[in-house]
C-alpha cells in the first residue's frame, strides 16, 4: 500500500518576558489553560516552563499543513500578548540561565529529570518535528535508514541557534550539542528491518532503559505510536514560512525515497560514523560549510549540495503539489538561516543580545 505521505508539524516555542527580554515562565500566567481551551491536543506543555509546544492536526499536504501551522503560530503570539508575554521561535535563548527555569509540574517531566539530572535541566532547547506518514512499519524503517544521509543537509538549512548562556557559540546549531548530552540521541544506526527495531525496543524496556520507545530521541525515529516518520533534527526555523518549506523538503524526501524502494532500489547507505561527520559540519558551519560526498570522497560547498538535493527530489515535488513551499528552501540559501540572520543583528547591534531577540520576535510573527 502506497503510504499517504500526510504532515504533521510540531514547534517548541519560548515565552518571554517583553521588558528584560529574559525567558518567563507562561506557569505564573493562565497562558497555558486558556490555549488549552481554544486549541485543545494543539497546544501543550514542555519540562521547562518557559516552553511552550504546539501540533498541527495530521494534514493532507503541505497547503494543509501551513495553514495550521500559521494559524498556530497566530494564535499562540496573540494568547502571549494577551498575558503580557512575547512569543519567539528560535532554538536556543540568547542569553537565558537554564539553572534558574522551573520544571514543569508533571510527574512524567519530573521522571526525566529524577533519571537524566544536570542533563535534563540544562537542556533548555526549541526544536521543529516533523512526521511523514508512512503507514507500511517496514517501509517506514528502509525509509528511515536511507533519509539518515539528508539529515545533516536539512539541519544546515534549519540552524537556529547560535548563542547559549549570553555566548556567541560559534556554532550555528548548538541546540545539537546540547541535547547531545541525552542518551539515545543523534542519527541511528540502520535497522535491517522493523522487527529488528522492535527488539531494539523490547530490550532498553525489558531491562529498564526505558518505559516506552518515546524515549528514544534519535534525530529520527519510527514513531512508536503514530504511522509516520518523524524527523527530530531541526532547529525551529524564526518563520514560518521556513519551518513550511522544510516540511516540505522532508516529506519530499520520503516521498522519493519510497520510490526507489518500490522500484527495489535503495539510497546507499553509509555508516553512522560518516553521517555525524556531517553532522557536525552542518551544526557547526550552516550553510556556510562544507559537508562530505561519501561517494566522490570530496568535501563539496553545503549550498552546492543543496542545488544537487533539490534535483534529486524534483520528479516526486509535482505530485505532492509541493514545488511553491520547496521553492522556500531557495529563499533561505539567499537570506541565510535564523542563526545567520541573527548573528548580522548581533554584529550591527554591537553585541546586543536584547536586539537580537527582539529581532527574533519580530521574525516569529513575519508573514503571519
């Protein structure tokens, strides 16, 4: 059976306080029940209370998917100013102290924190999930195996992070070494077949790893409650239309390669030590580096291989109807992602960290 390729978007947002700039805690205010009450499942807590999550419904396509996800976004920066809050998607804060944010009340967040420690409270991060419905499991796991290669790719274009704790990180994604930190993180080895995984999973529950396979938190996963694909990687992009446009390239990607593996064909694989080469070049440098060809043994420049990507995914973007959100993906390489946008203000601004996020603000409500 043809998988139904549907989206669904999940973004984490940060609540700030409008006159220090500083993360606020959204728990000192009804924020959270009144979003509760007008977006119902869509809206939701995170450990930290100065998080904020929201989900689009399982969308058709990508013309469904932004329209939920703008109107999200709508409604969530008005429930913030309503209760005297800012609202800003990027991936890390600029300048906030994870060792002053408050856990959330709940006995599952207080679980993490109880197992994980210093790791959990520090992870103060802001993240874009992306799931590709793909209802065949064994599909879903050669899908997942082959898509392991783009995710280095998609994370250059989705780099929102580049200051923690009031530092200029060098790193345009540093929201990947932070939650580095976490065990069952990062891209996965390949899985021969779903009951491979399966086993995988029985095995971390049966010797008390963990309680259920949400715990792993791999940079993508075979949901374990869901039909989908879901890409974990990404930076929350500072717009919207960015955060669409790398749906879009997701669900593209599974759609290609899905094709390949009805024809009996395969994307190659290459090992997990190969992928965090990449890996790290993309948190490091965006769009600005260089990742690795594994097949010509070749560094190429990241906007170069972009161009490449682009090609490679074109034939399936028509039948998605899909090729005005791709088109997105071009505009970031001309602007420069969230991270680079935001180092420029930084520069101008003469290292003003409060500028920068009011620029961010501002960038989260562009377009809407």
């Amino acid at each position: 059976m043809r998988p139904s390729f549907s989206l669904g978007i999940e973004e984490e947002y940060q609540t700030i306080d409008p006159v220090t700039r500083d993360l606020r805690s959204h728990i000192e205010t009804e924020m959270l029940a009144v979003g509760k009450l007008r977006l119902q499942e869509r809206v939701k807590a995170e450990m930290h209370t100065s998080v904020v999550e929201v989900g689009t419904r399982v969308c058709r396509n990508i013309t469904e998917a932004k329209e939920d996800i703008y109107d999200l976004r709508r409604q969530m920066i008005r429930l913030a100013d309503e209760h005297k809050l800012k609202l800003v998607a990027g991936a890390t804060h600029p300048f906030a102290d994870w060792r002053t944010q408050q856990i959330y009340p709940d006995p599952r967040y207080h679980q993490v924190v109880k197992e994980l420690q210093l790791a959990a409270r520090a992870n103060l991060i802001f993240g874009l999930h992306v799931h590709v419905g793909i209802e065949d499991r064994e599909a879903a796991i050669q899908i997942m195996n082959s898509m392991r290669y783009f995710l280095p790719h998609i994370m250059a274009l989705a780099t929102n992070s580049p200051f923690w704790l009031g530092l200029n990180t060098g790193y345009k994604g540093y929201r990947a070494k932070v939650f580095e930190n976490f065990p069952r993180t990062g891209i996965p080895d390949a899985f021969q077949s779903y009951s491979e995984f399966e086993n995988y999973v029985n095995l971390l529950i049966r010797t008390n790893c963990i309680d259920n396979a949400k715990k792993i938190w791999w940079d993508i996963r075979p949901h374990p409650f869901f039909n989908t694909v879901e890409v974990r990687a990404c930076d929350i992009p500072l717009r919207a239309e960015e955060t669409v446009a790398i749906a879009a390239l997701i669900q593209a990607t599974a759609a290609y390669l899905y094709q390949l593996h009805e024809s009996n064909l395969d994307y190659r694989h290459y090992a997990r030590p190969l992928l965090m080469e990449n890996k790290f070049r993309a948190v490091r440098y965006g769009l600005e580096g260089k990742l690795i060809d594994f097949g010509k043994q070749t560094e190429v420049p990241e906007r170069e291989l972009l161009e490449e990507y682009l090609a490679l995914i074109d034939p399936v973007v028509d039948e998605l109807d899909s090729r005005w959100a791709i088109e997105g993906i071009r505009k970031i390489m001309e602007t420069g992602t969230g991270a680079d946008r935001q180092l420029k203000v930084f520069e101008e601004t003469k290292g003003d960290l409060k500028a920068v996020v009011d620029y961010m603000a501002q960038e989260t409500a562009e377009g809407l």
